[in-house]
C-alpha cells in the first residue's frame, strides 16, 4: 500500500525503476509524472524536494508507475504533450506530436501561406501551431479518424484559433474543396512490416492509422502528390514530413508528379526530415 512518501525519495525510486526497464529517459519521465500530480514546475520539483505527498497522491502515483513499466509513454498517462510550445491533448486515436515535426511547422511558417490544407491532422499540432503563428492563415484540416478529430477541435478551441481551422473527416482528399496555397502533411509513413519492430510505445500506444504507411512507407506520398494539383493554386507547394532515408524516393515522387524546386529540410539531429516541392516549378 503506497505510503505518504518524501519527493525526492519518491523520485529517485521511480526512476530507478524506469532504468531498470531500460527506458532512455528514467528521471525525465519520473519527473513529469509528479509534476503532473503535483503541479509543481520544475524549479519547485528541487525547492520542494524534502516536501512529503499525501497518501493519495501516492496512490496515484504508484498507478502511474506502474502503467509506465507496461511501457504506456509518459504523455499518454498524463494525457498532453508540448508541441511547438502549447499544450495539446491527446487520446487513443492521436498519434502523440513529436518534437521532429516542428521542423514540418517552421517550415511552413517561414513561407506564411495564407490558406492551407492538412492531410492526417490527429491532435492537431500541426495545423493549431500553424493558425497560432500566423494570425491570418485559413486552414482546411483532414482526418480519417473521427476521434481524432475530436480531440483536434478541442485543442484548437483551448488555442483559440477554432475560427480559422476547419476539421473535414475525409479519406485524403475525398470532399475536400477548394484551392489552397500550401498542403501540409505528416503522413503515416512506416513501412508495414516494421511496425512489429517498433519499440512497444509506439507499436502498442499510438494508433496504428497513424503509423502504416503500406508495403514500402510511401503509399500517402504517392497518393499527395499524385491529387494535390487539384487543390493547390497555382505555384502551390506541398509540404511533408518524411522517415529516415525516405528523402530519395519522396523526392522522386515528387518530380514525377510535376514539383519542382524539391527541397530537403533537416530536423534539430540532422536528419532529413522534410521534403518541399511546388507545384509547376
Ligand atoms: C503520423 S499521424 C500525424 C498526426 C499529426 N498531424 C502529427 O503530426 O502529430 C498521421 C495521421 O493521418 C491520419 N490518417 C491515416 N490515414 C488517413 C487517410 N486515408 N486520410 C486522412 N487521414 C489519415 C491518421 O489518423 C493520423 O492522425
């Protein structure tokens, strides 16, 4: 039975724990989850670190815990992840924004479309980054997933930015209309047969629409840029994210659908992370 426990004695067991199961950030994910019980900062985790917690928020931290060591990621237990500096909530059918795809939105920021349609938009974290960096863009955002989508307006409403982003349930572009400056997408993009390989937060946590993308990871590619003329203005670009070593053959699928000026953007770790071509170039 979880006692009431001092902060710092708390911590150090958690992430001893976490080490033991051979996580790759035992303190950090110790540390959000008594923040999130807490509602300490960071600062407050040092200052207060001789502070004792109540039984029940032992209680409930040893339920976090021990969700963890099932490998359940630590902003699915919390239930948010920081994405491009806001919150975003999430939930079973959103895949949980990775820092990698803020290279997708600076991208995109730096060239301030003022209209712009995103394919696969699951928390949001794209397209509510994008309307809340550039106070007059009007976006179109898709999603297959209903839930998703839920979840997507939910956080665009906790943005403030609902009145300029308009959710579509659609499979691609199936009644998406009119033309846009910019199409942006991170699509599924891992080839099927190495889904199993994924390490098992991801394989069992995230949703699997959000990771398959068919035989060779490239089927969404394909299908972008084989439609996308016909919801870009002319000289429109197209925007997407990539997975390693994907950088050759989105580029080619690219030029052989009629982009030119393709180019590659790296993220933070200097990996090919993002392809941009335009339209007619
Ligand atoms: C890799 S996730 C990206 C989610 C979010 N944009 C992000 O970057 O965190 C891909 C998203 O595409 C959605 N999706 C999968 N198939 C789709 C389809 N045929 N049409 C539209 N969206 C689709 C998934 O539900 C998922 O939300």
């Amino acid at each position: 039975m979880p006692k009431a426990e001092m902060l710092s004695k708390l911590l150090a067991k958690a992430s001893h724990q976490f080490s033991g199961a051979g996580f790759q950030t035992p303190e950090l994910d110790a540390k959000l989850l008594v923040q999130h019980i807490t509602g300490f900062s960071s600062a407050e985790l040092i200052s207060k670190s001789n502070d004792i917690i109540s039984v029940e928020q032992s209680i409930e931290f040893a339920d976090f815990v021990e969700r963890r060591l099932t490998h359940e990621p630590v902003h699915r237990i919390i239930g948010y992840r920081e994405f491009y500096g806001r919150a975003f909530l999430l939930s079973d059918a959103t895949l949980i924004p990775r820092p990698d795809t803020e290279t997708l939105v600076e991208a995109v920021v730096e060239l301030k479309p003022a209209s712009v349609l995103e394919i696969g938009t699951g928390s949001g974290a794209i397209a509510i980054s994008l309307a809340a960096e550039l106070p007059k863009v009007e976006i179109t955002a898709t999603d297959i997933s209903k839930d998703a989508l839920e979840t997507a307006t939910t956080n665009a409403l906790a943005h403030d930015v609902l009145g300029r982003i308009r959710f579509l349930e659609a499979d691609l572009f199936a009644g998406v209309a009119g033309k846009y400056d910019l199409i942006v997408s991170n699509p599924p993009y891992i080839p099927s047969v190495e889904i199993k390989t994924l390490q098992k937060e991801v394989q069992a946590f995230d949703p699997l629409a959000a990771l398959d993308g068919g035989k060779d990871g490239l089927d969404f590619y394909r299908a972008i840029f084989k439609d996308a003329s016909k919801f870009l203005k002319p000289e429109g670009k197209v925007c997407v994210e990539i997975g390693l070593g994907q950088e050759d053959d989105v580029s080619r699928i690219a030029t052989a659908n009629g982009y030119g000026n393709v180019t590659v953007i790296k993220d933070l770790n200097q990996i090919n992370r993002v392809i941009v071509g335009t339209l007619g170039a």
